[in-house]
C-alpha cells in the first residue's frame, strides 16, 4: 500500500485504467492520519476494587486490623500476594515505616502463604495488617497514625482508607501485611 500511495503522491495518477474517482479516494486513503484508524492496542479499562479497614482488635500490645478488597467490577478479578501499604499520619503525610510481608516479623509466628485470589463480582478477599504497640525507649516519640494508603498490590492504584481507630505503632516501626485470601466462612 505505501508503494502505490507514493506512486499516487508522485504522479497523480494510478494507471491508464484507473478512473480519477478511484484515485481520488486512494490519495485520501494515503493521506489519512494513522491516528484515525482504530486503535486496537489500547489498554483494558482498569478493574474496580474497593478496599476499606475493619476495627483495630489489640491485645497484649499486639495489634491487628482486616484489610477488605471487594471486586466491584462487572468481571473476575484476580489478586496474588500481599497488599501494598502505606502508613499516614492525621495530615495524609507519609510516615516512615516498614512494612514487611507477612506477619512473622511483628508476631514472631508464621502467615499463609500467597496465593492467587479471582473475585467474581461483589465477591471479597481479606488480608491482615499487624503491628506491635512498644515503646522499648521512653525518650523516644511514640507513632501515631490515622490513615493507610492501600493498593492489591504493588503497581496497583493506591486507596487511602481510614480504620476506626488510631494505628499507634509505638516506637516499632514495623507492621507486617499478611497476603490476599478468600474470607473465612463462619
């Protein structure tokens, strides 16, 4: 096609046969922009996920919250892994803490292990945040957080969610983040 675009540019003409209406639509098809033409490599519209924070439960200064994913989409969606979080402070600034998957390193037990999760539309997967409240250095400042940014996983989209009630890490700096699963059936 692009030789006899050129030939039609160069010449005028597409031969002795060719009619000036069929020449004339050829030129205007050579001439076209690419952009016209349908696009078939756009990128799928991206799936909706609602993720919301369940009360804090604490006991012995260890402290736990459930994480909700919910699929709100209209198709299957699939997670795997751990969420990506972010602890924020009551202004929405970025605290610095590290978050490690799997709760092992703030309760010194084992997780579950990842998996992949599909979610048919309005269906849910859960995934635990913990974190220990100590304050092993009384000249230290004590974290206080309101907020937690939260993505199904990294590369994901953040949401910024706000639990019931106030993350108090103590002078820890830790919380760790179990991966997806389904809800447990009660």
């Amino acid at each position: 096609m692009n030789t006899i675009c050129a030939a039609v540019r160069r010449t005028g003409r597409l031969g002795r046969t060719a009619a000036p209406v069929a020449v004339t639509a050829l030129l205007a098809a050579c001439t076209a922009s690419p952009s016209a033409a349908p696009r078939t490599d756009a990128a799928p519209p991206r799936p909706c996920v609602e993720i919301t924070a369940g009360p804090v439960d604490g006991a012995m200064g260890l402290r736990s919250l459930t994480l909700e994913l919910v699929n709100c989409g209209a198709r299957p969606y699939t997670v795997q892994g751990s969420p990506a979080v972010r602890v924020l402070d009551g202004d929405r600034e970025r605290i610095d803490v590290t978050v490690t998957e799997g709760p092992s390193s703030v309760a010194g037990t084992g997780g579950a292990t990842p998996r992949a999760v599909t979610l048919r539309p309005g269906e849910k997967a859960v995934a635990g945040l913990l974190w220990r409240t100590t304050v092993p250095d009384p000249t230290a400042t004590a974290v206080r957080a309101t907020y937690l940014q939260v993505a199904p996983a990294e590369g994901e989209p953040w949401q910024t969610v706000k639990p019931d009630s106030v993350i108090d890490l103590g002078t820890t700096g830790k919380v760790g983040v179990s991966p997806w699963k389904p809800p447990s059936r009660r």
